[in-house]
C-alpha cells in the first residue's frame, strides 16, 4: 500500500508538471513593454517552484517506498546529517531562493509602480461602475473637466456627471464606451470607481489594478502591438461582475486620431 | 519552561441528566463532539453548495432538478442566475471556512483531546466552554437563516469587500439583510471562538498535570495552543469590523463607505468613510486565519506520523518553532491579498518580503517530516495515509505561494483562479486532510470503536487522486488570466477554458460523491465498528492511558504523572514494547536518535 501510495505521488507530480512544460495554458501573448518583466519573473518563479515541488514530492514518495514495509527488527535509521542539515537547508536554500525572487520580482514591480508616466503621455479617464467601464478622453483642451456625482444620470448619458454649462473644461471632453490608444506610445490611465470596488485588468497587456471607492488611483503602460483586447473587472462587483467588460482597440496613430475626431463628433 | 505540579482540581461533577450529558454539557469531550458534528452538517451543507456552483460553472445554461423548488427566485426553472451562483458562493466559502476549518480541527479535536493530552480533568472555565459551542451553533443558524430572507443571502464572497458590503441592498440582491445576517452571523462566531481560545491557553497554561512540562506536550496540543493565540487576536479584529459593517447598513454611519458613490443614478447617503480600512481589518484577521485553519493540521499530522513511523520527529524544537513563527509572520503577511488594491505600492514590496519569508518554517515543517520517514518503520493505516496526502498537497499549495508572494506576479495573478486553486490546497485540502487524519486516528477513542479500515483506505485513495483533478487545474486557468467570481465565462479569451472547467466539474462531483463513503462509515462504525482498545495504535500521549471512550472526568479520578515526552517510539524497552506511554515510569534501554 505504502509503494503504491509512493507510485501515485509520482505519477501526479509528473502528470502536474506535464501541461506547465507543455505551455498548454498560457495567459494571452503580452502586447505591453513591461510585460517581459513580468513574464520573466514568472518563469524563473516557475523553474523554482516547479523543482521544489518535484524534489520535495519525489523525496516524499521515495521514502515512503522504501520504509513503508520495513522487516519488524529493522533498526530505526536517522536521516544523513539529521535535523541541524535539514534546517540550514531550508533556511539557506530557501532562503536564497526566496530573496533572489523578491529582489528580482521588484524591479518589474517598480517599473510599473515607482516610475512616474511620461510627461508627454496621453491621459485617459477610467470609470468603473455596476456593470460597465468608461472612458474619458480630454479632448482639444487637454484638459478634463470637474466630476459631480451628484449630475450622473445614465438616463440622459452624462455617465462621469459633467456639467459643461457651467465648466469650460468639459466642453470638449469625449465620452466612449470603448478604449482607443495609439501603439508604442504611453498611456496614462486614471481610475476612479463611481459606485463599489471594481478592478481593471488587461490580461494581454499585464495591467491589474483596483478601482477603490474613494481613492484617484493611475497606472501607465505602452501597448506595442496594434489589435482589440479585452478589459475586464476581477473585482467582485455584483451581479453582473462576469460580464463586465470593455475593449481595448490599440489603433496606429493615425488611427487613432481619427477615430477620436470621429468620437468627438458623436458627442 | 516550569513543571507544574499541582494536581488540577475537580472542574465539575459527573452529568446526571440526558440534558446535562448530551446537550448542555460541560465536558470539554462532549462539547468536541458536538463540534465535530457541527462541522459534518457545515460541511455537508458546504460540499453540496460547491456542486451547484461547478454544474452551474460548466453548464451555465443546464437545469439543475429540483433547484427551483429550493429558490424560485435564485433558479427559476432549475437554471440559475448569476445573482444566485455568486450567493452560493459566498455561502460555500463563509460556512466551509468558519464552520468547517476553523470548527473541526481547532475547536473540535481540540475540545476533545487538548485536556486529556495536558493531563487535566476538564478546560478551567467548562461553562464558558460550553456557551462557545451554544454560541457557534447559533451563528450557523443565523448564517443559514439568510437563506430564507426576501432576497437571500449575501453576493459579496466571504471577504464581503466594502462598499459593496456596506451600501445596503441598492447594492445588489442579499447585500441588504442578507449581508447584515452574515456580519451577525461572524460577529457571534468570534464571541465563540474568543471564548474557545481563552479556555485553550488556559489549559495549556493552567492545567498540565505533575510532570507535563511544555516541553512534554505532543505536537497537537502545542498546535491548539498556537492556534489559540492567533484566534485570541485575529477574532477580536473580525467582531469589531464586522459590527462597523453591521452599523453602516442599521445606523447611517459611514465607516467604509465615502462620498459621492452613485448606484442607479442616486447619490448614496454616506460620506467620511474609506474602502480600504475594512481591507485592511478583514485581511488582518483573514490571514492569521488561514493558519488558523492548518495549524492544527500541522499539529495532528506530526501527531499521527510519529505514532505510524514508531521513531521520533527529526526535531521537535524545529516543528513547535516553525509552527510559531508561522502564527507570527501571519500578522505580517495580510498585505499580500491587497498588493492591486490601491494601497501604497511600496507597502506591497514591505508585505512581500515576509510572504516570501513564511516560506522557510513552512519548508522547514515538511522537510523534517520528509527527513523523519527515512529510516522509520512507518504503519500504513488510513490515518497516516492521509496525513502523507496532507503533505503532498501541502506542498502541491505551497509551491503556488512563491507567485503570489511576489507583486510583480500578483499583477497577472490576482483574483484568478491561481488563487483559487493556491488557496483550496494549502488550506482547504491538506486542512481537510488533516481533519480526516485526526479522525480516522481519534475515532476509536472518541466513540469506542473502530472505523471500518477498508472504507477508510478506499476514502482515501479516491480522494487524494479527486482532489488533485479538481485543484491542480485550477493553476492552470489563472495562469491563463481566468478570473475568479464568474458566474459564466462569457469573455472571448475565456470561452477557450470551458473543457477544462467541465473536467474540474466532473471530478468535483465524483469527489463529493466518495464523501459518502466516509459518511457511511462514520455512521455504521460509530453504531456497528467492532470495539477499541485503549491504544489501538500504540501510542504515547496521554489519550491511550484511558479506556476508549473515556469516563466523564478522563482519569478517573486519579492525577496521571508524566515521566517522558510523547516522541518515545523506537526505542528499546525492559517489556519488549517500542514505544514508552508517557505516564510509564519506565525508562528506555537505548533510543533512538532524535533531540
């Protein structure tokens, strides 16, 4: 009982391993410039993780093999440098594992995290609410105009509560549904929620990030490649959290531009 | 560390009534039992939640039978609604993880075993200890009850995040009463288990017999006891955060909540109030829970292979010590579950570095049980074929732990299922295991028979395979960007996924269904098992001094007196036995190496 039990760990250890080596899953090709980092940080977490979980289920299964049906005068035998080897093991091993990750891990971090946007990046605005994302775009002005919550109403389509009567700078700002970004060039994305805790997440271009009632939070990033992504909510949002989405059209610059006069012009 | 030598005093006399002895007992083993029990229900209830989610997961469309008849507003005509799954789902994980994995191997098998294995007759406050039983079984009733209010229970998962939590129904079906009935519900469940928790180290601390010095106690009371501590300080947090939440729905206060939220076109009446602060209160608690949850599976599965392996651990220091600084790198980790939140993201970088740290006792645990097999004449039973399951799978969740520790990764990873399936294992699984362990290795103590050895095998096997093809899966859909609280996958990239999840289905269906297995004979050994012996398995502590099951006042009257630790296996004896009970007298001709 005790070998097939040593047989089974084995056999699922591998058969775990087979689709990670395999690539069978794979999140969607990065588009971003960051993103490599990332993917890096990930594969070299792979390759640690993945033989310190095969060491460790192949050192459990060969054990349990080999003393698990033991003569009953066997004399009991301590493991090659006992406990004190394990212990330094751990701690040194491990240790050093654990620290080169974390010290490795950081700098993908602190690209997207502790590196300000470009001054010339471009800005957009980002609403979160129950069950749709919202885009923001400055207009000619380069300027948004002042939110008032108070002034949303989904009924008349004044989704971010603008009041351009009153300011100047709203005038011109352009409201979609749908994301537009020019490729290779830098996004500065500023994020508010209009109502509960949502997230933005762009599985293609590595960006995750929460919209937090209350706080005005911002992520950049560049896409570098031309095509229509998904964004979706991974912050359980309510009912209709699973089909909260938006998309992501990454345009050539010309593009793009076009397709802003063509959004201002619908406005 | 100090020999107590005082012999613990009468706690109370022998029950003399049917209410005194099965219902309102103070008897620290009847109230185990009633917590075990508990937990049965809570995991039953539990288990049968989690099939409808998987159904309704690779089916989305399917008609479940019979489920309109249990809610004709969550699944009319059988198929249920988005609303309805996400409900099931913050049910399955708060009732799973309160009143299964924190209940069963903390409160249960501790109530049951901790006085016996300290040498006391009884906990030092018996009708505390009783009232937290009362109380718990309570806060599952009040948690079920939201089944039945107007719009059913809570849709926010069991972290409930604020504001969703805290803006009252405009938020979404059950985030009126039905999220005010679930802060009761966990509000009155911490009351509980403070009171649990102040009985435990109380024991620990108070009631040890002449001779049972710290250092003497086997590895599950040393377990209860750490778990303890954590309990007495991560439930103190959760009450009072969940009596903010219960104020922002009842008494127009803002704690969590701030200005200008807009639900249907109406500003909500709050302002003041920040989303993060209950972040920061729920996962302050939530992850010291999470080792809530398997410290005492570290406990008993230390407990069950050193009796099966009949030599002693490695190294007992390095065990108790890794068990303790993993309860106190707990407190230090929580940030971790916030990394995208919004919070400071150099505060990321600070909770990262003990993330990542935990790693070392957690490793240092499973090498010393690896390193303590070889050698050892180890006893294959069902018990310690599921404490070796448990560590197989504690490895198997653990390793996902070096992703999420790093919040480079976290960006990719977060509210995937990785997480999911990281979560499941490590503390869901192997937990789970743990339990089994404890009760194929107890039963015959607790209920003075034997379980059926052939089920229990069969049990195990077809669990430990099941578990892995449903959980191993789950990795591979968060890698590949699958979100979790989905009620349908309806986005492009995810469409793909589907097969994979109506594997995972198939395999979570045919696990619960060998669940039954267990049920059965839990039930028929319980009734029918053939009768134990005091110390089936030979073991040392001081449960296997006492007939099986043991009188009301566990010694009988007499002060037992511990000569040894409870790690004398393997060694020679005048009586020709390989293993010194604890309260023997007798001392060993050679023994075997170990500290």
């Amino acid at each position: 009982m005790g070998k097939l039990l040593a047989v089974t760990i084995i056999v699922i250890a591998i058969l775990s391993a087979i689709p990670v080596i395999m690539h069978t899953w794979e999140p969607p090709a990065d588009v971003s410039t960051h993103g490599k980092l990332i993917d890096d940080q990930m594969a070299d977490t792979m390759i640690e993780a993945g033989v310190s979980f095969l060491a460790a289920q192949f050192l459990l299964a060969i054990f349990i093999w080999q003393f698990s049906s033991r003569r009953a005068d066997a004399k009991p035998k301590t493991f090659p440098g006992g406990a004190k080897g394990l212990v330094i093991a751990a701690i040194v091993l491990v240790g050093v594992e654990v620290l080169a990750l974390g010290a490795f891990g950081a700098k993908a971090w602190a690209q997207v995290y502790f590196t300000p946007p470009a001054v010339d990046a471009i800005p957009i605005q980002v609403q979160a609410g129950q069950f749709a994302f919202y885009f923001r775009y400055p207009g000619p002005d380069g300027k948004f105009g002042p939110l008032h919550p108070e002034l949303i109403n989904e009924g008349n389509q004044n989704l971010f509560g603008l009041d351009p009567e009153h300011d100047v700078d709203s005038r011109d700002d352009i409201v979609t549904a749908e994301m537009a970004i020019p490729v290779n060039k830098e996004i500065h994305l500023l994020m508010h929620s209009k109502d509960v805790s949502h997230s933005f997440f762009v599985p293609a271009l590595r960006i995750h990030q929460d919209f937090v009632p209350g706080l005005d939070l911002s992520v950049h990033f560049t896409a570098t490649q031309v095509g229509k992504y998904e964004i979706v909510c991974s912050q359980l949002c309510g009912l209709g959290h699973y089909n909260m989405r938006a998309y992501l059209e990454v345009m050539s610059q010309q593009d793009y531009e076009d397709w802003l006069k063509k959004q201002a012009a619908a406005q | 560390m100090h020999e107590t030598s005082a012999a613990p005093a009468v706690q109370h006399g022998p029950p003399t009534t049917f209410l005194r002895k099965h219902v309102f007992s103070t008897d620290h083993k009847v109230i185990g039992i009633q917590y075990y029990h508990l937990a049965l229900v809570a995991v039953v209830t539990g288990m049968v939640l989690s099939w409808l989610m998987r159904i309704h997961l690779a089916w989305t469309n399917a008609a479940i039978p019979g489920l309109q008849v249990l809610s004709p507003n969550g699944a009319p005509s059988g198929v249920m609604t988005p609303e309805y799954y996400l409900q099931l789902m913050t049910m399955h994980a708060t009732i799973m993880v309160f009143f299964v994995l924190t209940t069963a191997p903390f409160a249960a098998f501790g109530n049951y075993f901790l006085p016996i294995q300290t040498g006391a007759e009884d906990m030092p406050f018996p009708h505390f200890n009783m009232m937290s039983f009362w109380v718990t079984l309570t806060a599952f009733i009040v948690l079920i009850t939201a089944f039945f209010v107007s719009d059913g229970p809570p849709l926010a998962g069991w972290t409930s995040y604020a504001p969703l939590s805290a803006i009252g129904k405009a938020a979404g079906p059950g985030q009126g009463a039905g999220q005010v009935i679930w802060a009761t519900a966990l509000g009155i469940f911490c009351i509980g288990q403070l009171l649990g928790a102040l009985n435990f180290i109380s024991t620990v601390l108070d009631m040890r017999c002449k001779g049972m010095t710290l250092n003497r106690l086997p590895y599950t009371a040393w377990a209860w006891f750490i778990t303890s501590c954590m309990g007495l300080t991560a439930f103190a947090v959760l009450m009072p955060a969940c009596i903010l939440l219960i104020l922002d729905h009842v008494a127009g206060t803002s704690f969590f909540v701030p200005s200008g939220l807009v639900i249907n076109d109406q500003l909500i009446p709050h302002s003041g109030g920040s989303t993060l602060l209950w972040q920061h209160l729920f996962w302050f608690f939530g992850h010291p829970e999470v080792y809530i949850a398997i410290v005492p599976g570290l406990g008993i599965v230390s407990h069950v292979l050193v009796t099966n392996m009949r030599r002693p651990m490695l190294s007992t220091k390095a065990i108790l010590y890794s068990m303790w600084a993993l309860a106190f790198l707990s407190y230090m980790v929580y940030g971790h579950h916030m990394f995208v939140s919004g919070m400071n993201p150099y505060s990321s970088m600070a909770f990262s570095f003990p993330t990542l740290m935990i790693t070392i006792p957690s490793t240092i645990v499973v090498l010393i049980w690896i390193g303590s097999l070889y050698g050892s004449k180890l006893r294959i039973n069902t018990a310690s074929l599921f404490a070796l399951g448990f560590i197989s799978m504690f490895v198997s969740g653990g390793v996902s732990g070096f992703f999420l520790a790093q919040p480079s990764i976290d960006i990719q990873l977060h509210a995937t299922y990785f997480v999911v399936g990281h979560f499941h294992m490590v503390m869901g699984v192997a937990a789970m295991f743990g339990i089994f362990s404890g009760t194929y290795f107890w039963f015959p103590k607790m209920y003075g028979r034997m379980m059926n050895e052939s089920l229990g095998r069969i049990h195990f096997w077809l669990t430990f395979v099941g578990t892995y093809c449903i959980f191993m899966p789950f990795h591979y859909l968060g890698w590949a960007g699958n979100v979790r609280r989905y009620a349908a996958f309806t986005d492009d990239y995810l469409k793909p996924l589907i097969p994979l999840h109506q594997f995972i289905t198939v395999a979570a269906l045919f696990t619960g269904a060998v669940q039954l297995i267990f049920l059965y004979n839990f039930i028929h050994s319980r009734l029918r098992g053939a009768t134990a012996p005091a110390n089936p398995w030979e073991g040392t502590s001081l449960e296997w001094i006492m007939p099986s099951p043991p009188p009301w006042n566990n010694f009988g009257g007499k002060d037992p007196v511990v000569y040894h630790d409870a790690d004398q296996y393997g060694v020679m004896t005048p009586s020709g036995a390989d293993y010194i009970m604890q309260d023997s007298p007798e001392m060993p001709i050679t023994t075997a190496s170990g500290d």
